[in-house]
C-alpha cells in the first residue's frame, strides 16, 4: 500500500512542480507577444514533425531487430530503397521550406522597430490613434522611464493605456542591458551610445513584471520593474499623480541617478529636462561635453586630410 502511494506521489511531482510554472510567455496579454507565442507553439510542431517519427522509429527497430527476435527478415545486401529515400530526405525539405517561408513573414511583421499595423487580431489600428512614446534607460541596476509628451518620468514603474500602440525608444547608461516585458512583447537590448527601438500594445489591464534578461553586474538579479496596463482614465490619473510629484529629473539629478546602486525603490518625477533622452544616448549629459552626434557631422565635415579651422 505504501509503494503504491509513493508510486502515484512520484508520478504527480512533475505535474506538482510545473503548476508553479508561469507561462506568461506562452499565454501573454500584449498582441506582438501573443503572435510570438503563436510562432513557437507552429515551429515546435512542425519540428516535432520529424522528431516524434524519428523517436518512434528508434524505439521500434531496437525491438524488431533485438537479438532474441528470430523472426525478424535478415536481409544483409538491401542497400536502397527509393520510397525510402524520399520519405528521409523529401519531408524534412517541406519541414525547412514551411519554417524558411515562416521566418522570414514573421520577421517582418514583428519587426521590434515597425510600427504596428494592428490592435489584436480583430482590430486594425486606426490611422489617427495617437501613439504613446516612452524613453527607456537601463542603469546600474534600475530603468528611468521618460515620458516626453507627458513631461514626467519613473523609476522602476511603467504604465500605459490599454489598446495603445508605444513606442519605446531604448538606451543604456553604461553596459548592454535587454529590456523585457513578457507578457508584452519579445526583449529588446538596451546600449550605450545607441537608441533601439520597440512597437508594441498592450490589449487586457493589469500589472505585469518587467525585468532586464541580459546580466549586467552585482544588481541585476534586482533590476526589476511593475508594468501598468490601464484604461485611458486610469493613465490619466497615473499621469497627474506623476505631475504631482515635486521630484525633479533635472540633468545634475540624472547623474545622480546614474551611479550604481540595488534595490531601488520605484518614484516618480513630476519635472523632465527637454531633451534629456537625446543627451543620454549621445553621452553628453554632464555640463562642458560634446554630443557624440554633433562630433560625428562635425568629422563629418572635415575632408582626409584636412584639419577643421574653428
């Protein structure tokens, strides 16, 4: 009686272990993340097309031409069989021409840097519906969120309105971090002295986990922010309790900021320098620096082999 409940227990363990799984990746509420979910679960079988048979096959002639099976035809000069070869090799050629075709339409309409097209599956995206823009920095270890429209900006908390395409236009501090939210589209890498960028929507309300998913030193493990899905009203109101606020990110308050540190708690800012995202990427944020893109037009300018006379 024991050994029959431990048999059954160690059957059900691995059930009980993957119950505490979360799939939002598999089952996310974004619609850029749910077509690339439905992108894996079509890849997956197409491969497994192949693997199952295969694995069958391997488990079946181990027992068909097993030592003890007398039975079994022994036929040492077959060496071909037309049928055969096309089976072997024709369907795996389908299989690479079904994922080769796949890949490439996917990777156009889910181009991180495209804008979208649609809402949800159901619902195109009108040509007049607004677009929310959010600048994204990655730190030592915490993420700053701009708003430029708005005028305001976060640590370590993010919102937008439900049924809204976002533009994240994505920068780092200091070393390549991957900006990640699962349940609302794939990562995207975050690099100093360079601005990636990041079309997605968000289709059902509520919080969600952000976090970075490319190590970056002794914090990373803490660089970790909420995301917000809200109705209008509701980013409306997270808005004004932003403008509210009486901290300031002012350039000398974003270089301090910028030094490392963990754990950090998230707030919000109710004042935003112009232009702040743009001095970031172009590292020149501290006063009396050049902008990277005007050294570059500047050398731009110089002809081999001159020298430019201020």
């Amino acid at each position: 009686m024991v050994s029959q409940i431990l048999r059954r227990g160690l059957l059900l363990l691995p059930a009980l272990l993957l119950a505490g799984c979360n799939t939002v990746v598999m089952n996310p509420s974004g619609d850029i993340a749910n077509q690339q979910a439905r992108l894996i679960v079509i890849s997956t079988v197409l491969m497994l097309i192949i693997i199952i048979p295969v694995i069958v096959l391997t488990l079946l002639f181990a027992w068909r031409y097993r030592k003890g099976n007398t039975s079994a035809p022994y036929e040492p000069d077959w060496d071909h069989s037309t049928r055969l070869e096309l089976i072997i090799w024709g369907a795996p050629l389908l299989i690479i021409i079904a994922l080769g075709l796949l890949t490439w339409i996917t990777t156009h309409t889910l181009d991180p840097y495209r804008p979208l097209s649609r809402i949800d599956a159901e619902r195109p995206l009108a040509p007049q519906a607004k677009t929310l823009t959010v600048e994204v920095v990655a730190l030592d270890w915490k993420w700053l969120f701009i708003y430029p429209e708005q005028g305001i900006a976060t640590v370590n908390e993010l919102a937008a309105p439900v049924d809204t395409q976002i533009q994240f236009k994505i920068t780092a501090s200091n070393v390549m971090n991957s900006f990640y939210i699962p349940a609302l589209a794939g990562q995207i890498y975050a690099m100093p002295s360079m601005e990636t960028k990041l079309h997605a929507v968000i289709n059902k309300a509520g919080e969600y986990e952000g976090f970075s998913a490319n190590y970056s030193g002794a914090g990373f493990s803490h660089m970790r922010f909420k995301f917000h899905g809200l109705d209008q009203q509701g980013f409306d109101e997270w808005v004004k309790k932003a403008k509210a606020e009486s901290g300031t990110m002012k350039r000398e308050d974003y270089l301090k900021l910028e030094q490392p540190s963990e754990r950090e708690p998230a707030r919000m800012f109710g004042t935003v320098d112009a232009g702040l995202f743009h001095d970031i990427v172009n590292r020149c944020v501290a006063a009396n620096t050049v902008c990277l893109d005007k050294m570059m037009a500047s050398d731009l300018n110089v002809k081999p082999g001159q020298q430019k006379h201020e």
